[in-house]
C-alpha cells in the first residue's frame, strides 16, 4: 500500500485495521440492496484493486472484511442484475444519486496554510487547491500533501448544509430519502436513495449538478429573472414558487444592503462611489426594493452594480461538489463503517438533524483506547477527540492510538520499533 510508507508503519496500521474489523465487520451496516451492488477493495498487500466483487448478505461481506482486511472499501451506487461480472454484462438497473462534498474542492485559509502539491511532470509546487492543471507545463498528474483540520471540514460541512437545503426545499425529497456520511477524510457524501432518480441518465444528472451548483445563472437581473422556471425539476408536480435561485439570490443580496458592510462591498469590487451611495442610502434602497421589486436602478447604482452583487451571492450559496461523481452512474462510493486509510477514521452516518452537531474529530474515532510511541516527523497543531495535540517536529512521543494513526497515515509519523 503505497500510501504507507515504511515497513513498519505498514505492519501497524494493518495490524489496526485488522482489530477493527474483526470486531466491527459483523456489525457493519450493509448498502440498501446489497445483492445489487458491486463492491470494490484496496488490499495493503497488492497494488491492484479487487473489483466485481458481488454479496448475497451482510453475512458474507463481513467475512470477507476479516479475511482481506482492506486499506478501503467501496460499492457501487448503481445497481446491476448481475454485479459480479465485467462492467458490459452487469445489466444495469439504476443509481443513487450521490454527492461528494469534500475539502480539496473548497478554497480555504488553511489550506494555503497545510496543503501541498508538486507537478509529476516539472516539480513545480504550490500550496492550497491543487490545479487541474500545472500552470507551468500543462501536467495533470501531482503529489499532493493534504490535512486534516477543523476549518477545511467545517467548510466541507457548510457546503453539504446548502446542498441539503436545496434538495429538500427545492426538489422536495424528504429526510428519508436522503442520507449523510462523513467521508473518513475531509469531507461528506450525500447519497439520495429514491425511486425519482434512481434510472436518471448522465445529462439529466448534470442538470442537477449545474442546478446546485448555480452553472449558467448569468449576473443579469432581467436574464435571472427570466430563467426562474427553467430548470430541471425532479419531483412531478413539485412547484418552486418563490423558491429556487432567483428568490435565494434576492433574499441574500437584500441582507447585503440590509447589513451595509463597506469592507464587504470592497471585497465584492465595488468603486467607493457606489459604496458611499449604498450605505448612506440603505434605508431608501430599501423601501425601493419593497415597492418597485428586486434590484431597483437609482443613480450610481445599476446593472453592473448589481451584476456584482449577484455574482457575489450566487457563489456563496452554490454548494461547491465533486461534479464527476454525480453524474457517474457507475461510481464507486466508500463503503459505510469501514475505515479510511488516509486518516484511520471511518466512514461514519448520522440523521441529517444532527449535521450542524457532528463533529469528525470526535464521531468518527474508530480507536478509543490504547497509546503508540512514534516519531513525527511535522505536524501542525490538531485535534482528535477532546484532546489538542502539537505542533510537533523530529521527536519523539507517545499519543493516543487515533491521534498516533492519523499522523501514520498522513506519512507525518513512523512508529518507533
């Protein structure tokens, strides 16, 4: 498993991955239709794969856990008639449909801070979101070295809150239909389980994807105005109203004005003319709003004006996804339960009313007990659980068995022999 380094670093995580799932397999919470799905695993032995791996039951999963105790696992979101055979003679049936919401896809503070990434190709590197492509040589291919901190994966959970909002308010599937996972790494999957999109195709899974993620909006107010029904609507039936981005992006840019935040118009890249104009005038914009309608054209304040407050706002209240997941009807999705091998944390579901609560650091601990002595290398401040740990460079210490994992994982540590 290349993402281990050493010997004996290998030796330990296995060996912890091992106790986890001879004790948990049995007990893990099996996909929906399990004898649909196909299931995919990484072994820490081999470089490849092992894919088009079908079960009857959660009987025969667990069995296998224990036997290969796998670096990951994975299943399919689709569902075939016969998911143990090549991809051409599956049969496929339908797919869930699955977000992923994850830290790499989100600029933050902290990751200019934390994460790294260098060019295969050149050895160009950066820091922050790693680039689709090296702004030197055009490659596509890096190594990347990435953390796990409290800001990206509040982040991460902020997007997954809008995303949520939107399906419920604005597609109208219900609590049920959704569930919530905390990835084990930095990030959430969002998986809808209904039978309203289970046969939907790759373009109409775009469609969602553009729809939550504001593509194509424009920043005219006519143009937004006029494309207030245009989009995908998965529920028959389910009417939008006031709801939908025209009415979201006007409830958003009104609390703007409300606000009056200089510093904020600035950001935004209004000329300090048009800032004067909006702060002194808030209350008579206003009452304009009110009476003549959203986006009202006084003097010093226009199209373009609002054209950037719109751009502002659309962007703030898309939810920043994995867009190849989604509209992949055959993905591979982690595997509930099981643990992740860049961090030692599982994959770990909860009810959506508990999303603003759930704490990663804490909730998705799959080792509560026992202490390993290792040698870390660096390492900022973190925390795991309830306890701070850090900043630690070349020593050696002794840490609880989920700090001592993450730090092994994320190649910052080694264990001491």
């Amino acid at each position: 498993m290349s993402r281990i380094d050493t010997n004996s670093n290998l030796e330990y995580v296995y060996g912890r991955f091992s106790q986890y799932y001879e004790t948990n397999a049995n007990t893990l919470s099996p996909p929906s239709l399990i004898e649909k799905r196909e299931f995919a695993f990484e072994p820490f032995l081999e470089q490849m794969m092992l894919r088009h791996k079908g079960f009857n039951d959660q009987k025969e999963l667990a069995a296998f856990l224990k036997e290969v105790i796998p670096s990951d696992a994975y299943y399919s979101c689709a569902y075939y008639i016969y998911p143990a055979e090549d991809m051409n003679r599956k049969g496929w049936i339908g797919a869930d449909l699955v977000f992923d919401i994850d830290a790499d896809h989100i600029p933050t503070t902290c990751g200019k801070v934390h994460d790294k990434w260098v060019c295969n190709s050149c050895g160009f590197a950066g820091r922050g979101v790693m680039p689709k492509g090296c702004p030197v040589c055009e490659g596509q291919k890096f190594d990347a070295s990435t953390w796990v901190c409290e800001e990206c994966l509040n982040s991460a959970k902020s997007e997954s809150i809008k995303l949520i909002d939107m399906l419920m308010c604005e597609f109208g599937f219900s609590e049920k239909e959704i569930r919530v996972f905390f990835s084990g790494h930095r990030g959430y999957h969002v998986h809808v389980e209904s039978e309203a999109v289970k046969t939907l195709d790759a373009v109409a899974r775009r469609e969602i994807v553009d729809y939550v993620s504001g593509s194509g909006l424009g920043t005219d107010p006519s143009d937004l105005e006029a494309k207030k029904s245009s989009k995908l609507r998965v529920r028959s039936g389910h009417k939008q109203a006031d709801l939908g981005w025209p009415h979201r992006i006007a409830t958003t840019v009104h609390s703007v004005i409300r606000e009056a935040n200089q510093e904020l118009y600035a950001d935004i890249g209004l000329k300090p003319g048009t800032i004067k104009g909006l702060t002194q005038n808030k209350d008579v914009f206003l009452k304009r709003w009110e009476s003549m309608g959203p986006y009202p054209t006084v003097k010093r304040v226009g199209f373009e004006t609002w054209k950037k407050l719109i751009q502002y706002c659309a962007e703030t209240l898309s939810a920043k996804i994995d867009s190849v997941v989604t509209t992949d009807i055959h993905r591979l999705i982690r595997l509930p339960d099981t643990l992740h091998s860049k961090t030692g944390f599982k994959k770990t579901e909860f009810p959506i009313s508990h999303l603003e609560d759930f704490d990663p650091l804490k909730d998705a601990l799959a080792f509560k007990n026992g202490a390993t002595k290792i040698f870390v290398s660096d390492a900022p401040e973190f925390r795991v659980g309830d306890k701070t740990f850090g900043p630690y460079s070349n020593q050696k210490i002794e840490l609880p068995t989920a700090a001592a994992l993450l730090l092994i994982c994320k190649k910052r540590a080694k264990v001491m022999e």
